[in-house]
C-alpha cells in the first residue's frame, strides 16, 4: 500500500511508488494505492487476506533526502510520517488485529513537501531502486498465494 499526496511534492512518494507497481503483471500481490486515506482501505485488505503487507510511506528520519529504511513498529513513534489525517500507527494496530499479515514499513527520507512541487530527483531515484527491488523479487523469488 503507497500513501502520500501527489500534490505535496515528495509525500507523495508512496502513491507514485504503488500506481508505479500496479503495472507490474503479478497474480500473487495486490496493490492499493492509499492516498491520503488509507483507512479507507482496510475493508479491501481484509477481503485480500494477505500474508505480508509492505507500506510505503514518506517518513522523516533525519536522514538524507532519498534514504529508505525499514521502520520497526516500535520505531513509528520517533519518526514523523507523512500527511495524512489518521496516525500510521493506528492503521497499523487496527491491521495487525483484523489480519494474520506480517505488516512492516518502508520509509523513503523526503526532502520536499511543499504544495505544488514535484518529487524531487533523490527521491525519484530511491524510487526506481525500490521498483527495481520489486521487480527483481517478483521475477527471481515466486511469492505463492499461500498464507
């Protein structure tokens, strides 16, 4: 699941990011594309049954602009993430009690979130490197649709 607004410049990373795999050809994975209300997801997600859900997010880490990391759920916290309305963290929770999913988060260090711009070029370069990941794991490491 990407989240972010488009219209903000780098937060809008996650939502590029998924709109950017949901071309990709995979029967076993299923992308959404959260926005800024990605809450509004939950009942998609549960209907899914999914075995691991990857979030993709602008996170600030201090970081230099393009950084990704893994952020733990314990370290949501320390972090500020994104834009939008409903804490990451409650999305989380409410996940991880509704599903049996493995549920992580991929933070990407923005560097702009003003109105009006555009992703900057560090964080369209984390981008493809993420796509690439993606890629690469689909192609080389068969998820089965087993959970």
């Amino acid at each position: 699941m990407g989240i972010g607004n488009e219209i903000r410049g780098d937060d809008g990373l996650g939502s590029v990011l998924a709109q950017e795999l949901s071309n990709l050809e995979d029967n076993n994975i299923t992308i959404f594309d959260g926005k800024t209300v990605p809450e509004n997801f939950t009942g998609a997600i549960k209907r899914e049954n999914p075995s691991h859900i990857i979030i993709l997010d602008a996170v600030e880490m201090d970081e230099p602009p393009g950084h990704v990391k893994l952020v733990f759920k314990e370290e949501i916290a320390n972090y500020s993430i994104s834009t939008h309305a409903m804490p990451l963290s409650f999305l989380i929770n409410y996940l991880e009690t509704t599903t049996s999913a493995k549920i992580m988060l991929m933070g990407i260090q923005p560097k702009n979130m003003d109105l009006i711009d555009k992703i900057s070029p560090e964080i369209q370069e984390s981008l493809n490197k993420v796509l690439e990941l993606f890629k690469y794991t689909l192609e080389n490491f068969k998820i089965s649709n087993s959970r």
